[in-house]
C-alpha cells in the first residue's frame, strides 16, 4: 500500500498536494516535488498529509512507551536514570558512547544503578551536559 502511495504522489501535480491537517500544519509547511504545468519538477507546499501523519503518530506513541518503561525501570531500581534521559532523548547505547566518548560496555555499565551511584561527578556532569540537565536532575529524575 504504501509503495502504490509512493509511486502516487512521486509524479504528484501541484494542485493534487495533499492539504490535511499534519502535525505541523498550523506552523509550517511542509515541502514537496511536484510536477508543474509544463511537465517540470517543482517545489510545493502542504499543510500535511494524512497517511504520513498517522504513521508519526504510531513512531511519537512508540517512543512514549519506550519512555515510560524506562521510567518504570528507574523508579524499580532496575536501571540508573540514565535509561529514562537516553529513551526521553530518543537515543540508543551507540549514539550516547560517541557523545560522551565512554565505550559501549561503559554506558552498559553506567545503566546499572548500583554503578551509577558510584560514578564521579565529572561523569555525571558529561551525561548532564549531553541530556541538557543538571547533575541533580540526573541523580534525581522524578524529584525524589
């Protein structure tokens, strides 16, 4: 289904862009390749797209689950704080190792929470850094 919409709106014209409330359709527009009159590509503007729209929707509520379970995890004791900010900055292992240059097997190490509580303040300051928080943020998450 998605190929046929693809190839659809691939050679779509400028009057046929769709026009449906997207998720940013009320401050900004979203551009697109279109085919003009004479046959030539073109830049024009939509408001959204319904399809695309709803497949945001699925990827934002996928991420929010990953979120709140990072969460739960935390507040269980069964991973550090860091779990909750690299799920809430949308970030996996590898990306969070070449922010703040520690190896994988370090920031595995760093989500156990009996580690965590050991980890200097210079550490913890470099994951503050990179999750836009303070070190108190990080030690306390949810204002425990």
């Amino acid at each position: 289904m998605l190929k046929n919409c693809f190839l659809k709106y691939s050679k779509m014209k400028k009057e046929e862009i769709p026009q449906d409330n997207g998720a940013l359709g009320r401050i900004a527009k979203e551009v697109t390749y279109v085919i003009d009159e004479t046959g030539n590509y073109t830049i024009g503007k939509s408001t959204g797209w319904e399809v695309k729209t709803e497949a945001l929707n699925v990827a934002w509520s996928e991420v929010e689950k990953k979120i709140e379970a990072a969460r739960q995890k935390v507040l269980n004791g069964e991973a550090s704080p860091i779990l909750y900010f690299m799920e809430k900055k949308i970030m996996d292992i590898s990306i969070l190792s070449s922010y703040t240059g520690f190896w994988k097997w370090t920031v595995k190490r760093h989500l156990k929470p009996s580690v965590f509580k050991k980890l200097s303040d210079q550490k913890l300051q470099k994951y503050a850094e990179i999750f836009e928080i303070s070190i108190d943020e990080l030690k306390n998450p949810f204002g425990k």
